[in-house]
C-alpha cells in the first residue's frame, strides 16, 4: 500500500490526461467543421443562449485551449477555472431539459474534475507544478 501512495502524482496525471483528451474529443468535431460548430449554435439559440455563434465558439475555443493548457500543466489553475464555468452552464443546460441522469454524467465529469484541478492544480507532471 505503500508503494501506491508514494506514486499518487501518477494518478493524479493519468486523470488529468484522460480528462483532457475527453474534452479535446468532444470539441474536435466542431473545430474542424464549419457546419458542426453551425448545428452547435443552432443548439444555442434553441436554449436562448444570446449571441449563439459567439457563444458557441466562446464554449469550444475555450474548451480547446483551457484542456491543453490543462493537459501540459500550464496555467493549470486559469484553465481548470474556464472548464468549470463552462461546465456549470453545460450542466445547468441538461437539468433545465429534464435529461435523464445519465445524460448528465458527461458533463459532470468534467464539471468535478476541473474543480479537482482548480483547487489542487495539475500535479507534478506540469509546467505549473511548483504553483
């Protein structure tokens, strides 16, 4: 038992890693196409969002970069900040449609693991490690 605690760091980066690489997924699609990042505004402006096209690339750039930074450690806290907001609202966006639980947990995920990294930071493995 030890032996694994001495090698917390590595779980903490084996998570971190994963959670970054969930998020790039999830917004590649609409990166690299036009008409996908078009059907996201239109999901916006279904939800009232104001300004959807704004907002949708506002979500997804910032999705994008705050997960890179995330995933080589720099500004870790910064990045970790910008996916909880989003994801505050993501979540907020499947309890005001009555989504299944499931539906939900996605978004969750990454709402608690980015709160895990905003308030812990990146871990040794990052170019922030010593912040």
């Amino acid at each position: 038992m030890k032996a694994i605690l001495n090698k917390q760091h590595l779980g903490i980066f084996l998570f971190r890693v994963f959670l970054c690489l969930q998020i790039l997924y999830g917004v590649l699609d609409n990166i690299l196409s036009w008409n996908r990042m078009l059907e996201f505004r239109d999901f916006l402006q279904s939800e009232g969002f104001p300004f959807p096209l704004i907002s949708a690339l506002l979500s997804v750039y910032g999705q994008f970069f705050a997960a890179v930074f995330l995933l080589i450690g720099y500004k870790s806290r910064w990045a970790a900040a910008v996916l909880v907001l989003n994801f505050i609202v993501a979540a907020g966006v499947h309890l005001a449609n009555h989504d299944p639980l499931p539906d939900l947990f996605p978004a969750l995920n990454i709402l608690f693991g980015a709160v895990l990294f905003l308030f812990n930071g990146a871990g040794r493995f990052a170019l922030d490690a010593n912040n």
